[in-house]
C-alpha cells in the first residue's frame, strides 16, 4: 500500500516556521519514504518545502499568530477554506489507496527530531545585480505582544544608519514587506522580494543588521551573518541571546549580538543608539566583510 504524510493546515508565525516546522516536517519525510508529502503552509513560504514535497496547499489566512498557535485571525472564511482542503487531501489520499499519517504543530520541536537545509543561491542574486555588502531589515512589525513592539527602531535612526552607510562607500539595501519593514534612506529598497528571492540576497551578503525578527532567523538559514540586538530573557522559548547562538541556530552561522533586559528605562529611547550600531558594523565589516581595502571613514 502507498504511503502519504500530510500536515495539518499550517498557521503560525514565520520564526516558527523557518526554525522548526518545515525541518521537522523534512525530517518525517526522509525517515518514513513516504510515496507522496502533502504541506499545507502560508502562501509565499513554499519554498521551504520544495525540496521534499510533492504537493503543496498554500492560504492566506491574516491575523495574530503566537509561535505556533491561532490566536486572532482577520479572515475566518480564508481559515476555513484551507482547513476544508486539508481536509479533502486527506479524503482523496484514503479514496486512492494511501495509507495516510498526518501531523500538526502543538509544542516546541527538539532539535533531534529536526533536518535543516541550506537556503538561498548567491551567484543567481549576483546575476540578479542583488549583490550588497550589508543587508538591513528596519523591523516596523505591530505586534499585539507589547513586549516585541520594544525592537523596533525609529525612522529617523534607521535613517541616519542608511545614510552614513552610504557615506562609507558601503552597498546596502533593505528587505522585508511593506506592511512590516521601513524603507531606509540611502540604501537600495528591495522590500517585497519573494521569499527565495530575498533568500538569495541574504546568501549573497555579508552581513544583516537588524532587531530580532524572521529576517534575522532566515538569514541564519541562508549562512549569513547577522548583527543582531534582542533582548537577554522573557520568550516563550528560553534565553533570546541563546536562541540565536545555539538554540535557533542549525547551520552554525555566526553571529554578534547587542543584548539587554527586555524592561528597563534604557529601551524607552530605543536601543541601540545609532553611534552604537556604526561602531558594531564597523567591526563586523572587519570580521565578515569582503569588499578589499575598504576602511571606515
């Protein structure tokens, strides 16, 4: 009898997804040999699978998405919809002959029971002109979670950094949505680049700089080093400075990190300050930069 795994309908924050989900779901694949893998995920994210999948549901379902649970969601019928042809998949699988497994996120995954992979081609980026020394994700995401809103930098600081990039001769750009990233004076604007598109920049960067976000956890996946500022405690997975150095981190990408206590009068003003982090990229371009003879001016 043929065999089939299949996820339930994937809902959940991108962090989640990139650091667990998708390298669990890779890993029940190649232990069983199942004859065919059905994901359901985000529309935009299929790429995360493409490597293993043979089917691929995609949705569009909006709303507020704690790790890996449902807790708001904008458009119920979008939610609907996706769990209805989850459900169907099942039926035809069982309909033709597959012996169906289906499995569902519901708790943090151990890293043993996960198969990651490297993502993201350099040389398609630098064919694409998308080759940048410094890749910069001016986080500006509205979480309902108060307590992430505290990472997000001003325009005006993102603005300064940008324009004395520029200033240093360095070639920058900046990736995210629209909805949830700046655009940056002085850097070239590549916000609303597809997933493997941007996949492809950061693989071909030195370095991103940014607050903690999906950016920073996707660029651990692509092996590019991030300059990184989160908070030392408080998440519902651990220490945030060690998710980034050990616990979210498969490929053994390096990074630096500016980390402090998450409730404190210091962050009201918005941390780093942008002298902070000039200083912080002018060493990272020391340790991770390839652009030769180039010196901070």
């Amino acid at each position: 009898m043929p065999t089939a795994l299949l996820t339930d309908t994937t809902v959940m924050e991108v962090g989640w997804e990139l650091m667990s989900w998708h390298a669990y779901v890779r890993k029940c694949a190649a232990d069983k040999k199942y004859d065919k893998v059905v994901v359901s995920t985000t529309k935009g994210r299929e790429v995360l699978y493409q490597d293993f999948a043979t089917d691929i549901l995609t949705h569009q379902v909006d709303g507020y998405i704690s790790t890996w649970k449902m807790r708001t969601v904008r458009n119920p019928q979008e939610l609907a919809r996706a769990k209805s042809e989850t459900a169907k998949m099942m039926d035809t699988l069982k309909r033709t002959g597959y012996q169906v497994t289906q499995i569902r996120m519901h708790k943090p995954i151990e890293t043993s029971l996960q198969k990651f992979i490297r993502f993201g081609d350099k040389d398609r980026a630098a064919k694409a002109g998308r080759r940048y020394d410094i890749v910069l994700h001016a986080r500006n995401k509205d979480n309902p979670r108060d307590y992430f809103n505290r990472f997000n930098w001003s325009q005006a600081h993102w603005n300064e950094i940008g324009k004395w990039l520029a200033s240093q001769k360095l070639h920058a750009c900046c990736i995210g949505t629209h909805k949830n990233a700046l655009a940056v004076e002085g850097v070239k604007d590549l916000r609303g680049l597809s997933m493997p598109e941007s996949m492809d920049v950061l693989a071909a960067a030195d370095f991103i700089v940014g607050p903690t976000s999906g950016a920073m956890h996707m660029a651990s996946l692509c092996g590019t080093p991030h300059l990184v500022w989160t908070a030392y405690a408080g998440t519902c997975y651990g220490n945030a400075s060690k998710r980034y150095t050990q616990l979210w981190n498969p490929l053994d990408t390096s990074v630096r990190q500016m980390v402090a206590k998450p409730f404190g009068t210091h962050w009201s003003g918005g941390w780093p300050k942008p002298d902070d982090l000039k200083r912080r990229i002018i060493k990272a371009m020391g340790e991770w930069g390839q652009r030769k003879g180039w010196k901070h001016g």
